[in-house]
C-alpha cells in the first residue's frame, strides 16, 4: 500500500516483543530498491474553434519547479515528436498555447506531456495520451446551415491554403442568377484592372 514520491529504498522492520515470557528476536529485512517516475499530466482538452489558440497546461508531480517539460504530438504513423517545450513555474506547471489555423486542422490531435528528467529524485515520465477536438468556426458553421438542403457549393482560400470547403469539388452548372450575384460581389471588392484567370475544359 505505500505509495512512495520519489524514487529510493523500502525495508520491513520487526520489533522485538516479549510474548507469553518468550522473547520475540526484532529484524530487518534487506532494502529493495523502488524507482519512481514522475507523473506528467496535460489538463481535460476542450474542443477548440479552428482560427483560434488554445494554451494546454502541462503539470508534474512531484513539483519540478524550474526544469523543462515537453508538449508531443502523435504522427498519423503513431510516432511521437515534442512540438514544444517549456519550463515548470513555481507550482510545477507550464502553459504551451498551440494555434490552430485553417480548414486542415480541423479534426483530432492526440497530445501528452513527457518531463524528461532533471534530478535524481524521480525517473523522467510520460503522461497519458489525450485527445483534443478542432471543430468548425461560427462562421463555418453559419455557411453549412444557410447551405443545408440546398445544391450549392462553396470554397475559401487564401492563396494555395484552404480556408472552408464545403462540396468544393462536386460538379454543378451555374445558373445566371448567380454569376450576376457573383459580378456584383467581385466588382465591389476587387479594381478594375484585377484578371482573374478562367478555365475551360471539354471532353474529346
């Protein structure tokens, strides 16, 4: 039943006891060597909108003020990488804050805390694996509930990256209503020397 912090020796000690007027030889038993490793703890993930940071709190216990603690990340392979490190603070913890950007984030990320190691009281520890949810923006959602039900498809992105996709790649034959929807919103954003480059594909 011990539940020992740091890591070290344990031995069993026998009193000497008198019993019946037969006297009862004390001993002590040979120490075992018990190692200890520090618990490495990463605090309950909330789901976190994309567009947005988040900072984890990583904590270890026995307090490790002043020595580093790692944030990793597991790989679509299953292999583990540290994506940040950070020092604990007074009160053995440490705030990492990891931002989210873009339509590929949204999804789960497996995330845990490892201290690697800094004295000679405790073996390094890894924490166990938790899950972090990237949901969709209030906008996004927004989109996704004005286009419900509806043959309509819509596509964001900044440069190459993309920024909301939602039956992007889905074929449709765009109807005059709204190509002038889409003249008009062009022209009031973009100049009038803008060329936007046009495609036009046919089957042989």
């Amino acid at each position: 039943d011990l539940t020992p912090m740091y890591t070290g020796h344990v031995r069993a000690v026998v009193g000497a006891e008198d019993r019946d007027g037969s006297a009862c030889a004390g001993g002590t038993s040979a120490p075992v060597p018990v190692t200890v490793a520090a618990a490495a703890t990463i605090d309950p993930p909330a789901p976190v909108e994309t567009f947005r940071c988040r900072a984890l709190v990583l904590r270890v216990t026995p307090a490790k003020p002043g020595t580093t603690v790692r944030l990793q990340a597991q790989r679509a392979t299953g292999a583990w990488r540290t994506v940040a490190t950070a020092t604990l603070g007074p009160v053995s913890s440490a705030k990492v804050p990891r931002c989210f950007e873009g339509w590929g984030a949204i999804g789960t990320r497996t995330y845990r805390a490892w201290w690697p190691g800094g004295d000679e009281l405790n073996e390094p520890g890894i924490g166990a694996a938790r899950r972090l949810s990237v949901v969709k923006a209030k906008w996004m959602r927004t989109i996704d509930a004005a286009a419900a039900g509806r043959a309509v498809s819509v596509s964001v992105r900044d440069g190459g990256r993309f920024l909301f996709r939602r039956s992007d790649e889905v074929f449709r034959i765009p109807a005059s209503n709204e190509k002038l929807l889409l003249s008009m919103a062009l022209l009031d954003r973009l100049p009038s020397t803008v060329r936007i480059p046009t495609r036009v594909a046919a089957k042989d």
